[in-house]
C-alpha cells in the first residue's frame, strides 16, 4: 500500500490500494494525477485527491534482459506535466506520453470509486 499523510499534522488521509509488488517511485503532477512504479514493471496512475486507481500498465524491458530488470526504479512528470519519464531496471529512460487518439474502449478506466465517507 502507499499511504496518504497529512503534513505537517502527521495525520492518516487514506490508503492507494492495488500495487502487488515493491513500489520503488512516485511522481505527482499539478493535475493530481499520481504514478507509482512497482518492483515487477508495473505502473500505476491514481487520483491524488481521492486515491482512486484509474489506470495501469506494464512496462516492457529492453529485449535480452532478465524478467528481474523490468523494475520501476525512479519517476518524474515534465514541466507541461503530459509526459512521464521513468528510469527502469534494464538501464533504460522511458519517456511516457498522454495518446492523442485514446478513446474508452481503447484505453478504459476504472472508474469505481469507494462509497466510503471520509472524515479529513
């Protein structure tokens, strides 16, 4: 789980459930949208506010690696914030843009949000 603090109170605010692996980087941009990288090549985008998952994917490494080295390591937005750069475990620099042309059906979001009322 990541978790979601107050500062500089130190209160709890909420869990980001649904990472299965090790997170080994964050990045927030100024849309609220927050990416983890996982131990396992998985990267996830929340909503920062609210700690919904919308979206995820897997990374892909560089062809002769080893499963092993499809880690996540380190995680910035750009300054425009529309473009993500990762460094990952197979020794290479993702740059990750918004796709132009997505549409629902061809990248869906879960949009399942918790009716679980929150006391901040």
């Amino acid at each position: 789980n990541i978790k979601k603090w107050k500062c500089p109170q130190g209160d709890f605010m909420h869990n980001f459930r649904g990472h299965e692996t090790i997170v080994h980087s964050l990045a927030v941009n100024e849309d609220g949208v927050l990416v983890s990288g996982g131990d396992n090549g998985t990267i996830k985008l929340w909503d920062w506010a609210t700690g919904h998952l919308f979206q995820d994917m897997d990374t892909i490494a560089q062809p002769g690696s080893l499963e092993a080295e499809a880690a996540v390591f380190a995680a910035v937005f750009d300054q425009s914030g529309t473009r993500l750069l990762t460094g990952e475990a197979d020794k290479t620099i993702k740059i990750w843009r918004e796709d132009p042309d997505a549409t629902p059906q061809t990248h869906p979001t879960r949009f399942q949000p918790e009716m679980v009322p929150k006391r901040y």
